[in-house]
C-alpha cells in the first residue's frame, strides 16, 4: 500500500535557504518491477539475479540481494 500521507506540508512561499528535507526508502524487487513496467525497461540486467552475476554489475541492488 502506498503512503502519501502529507508530513510538514509547506507552501513554496514558505521555503527558505538552508531548509532541507529527506526522505528514506528501502527498495524491494517489487518496486524494480513497477518501474519496468512503466518505463518499459525490461533489460534483464535490473531483473534477473542470474543474468546480472555474469556481468559486470555482479548482483541486482535490491533489499532482496543485500541480504544474500
């Protein structure tokens, strides 16, 4: 389920120099999923585990590789 709850809403008026902002996400394989999906990029370099050992990115970087 997506959460887009607002949180410290603030008007563009009200930004100020030196006010930042973050925000942290773990990415799962199912968010890489999505994105190919909708950006139509289904190189299987982002998709499959397999596939990307035999190249020089070596794993996917998803929360899934990192605990392997």
């Amino acid at each position: 389920m997506l959460d887009n709850a607002p949180r410290g809403s603030i008007c563009i008026e009200d930004i100020e120099i030196g006010m930042s902002r973050s925000l942290r996400k773990v990415i799962t394989d199912h968010d890489i999923e999505l994105f190919a999906e909708v950006s139509t990029d289904h190189n299987p370099v982002h998709l499959d585990d397999d596939y990307a050992r035999d190249t020089i990115f070596c794993l996917l970087y998803t929360s899934d590789a990192a605990d392997e």
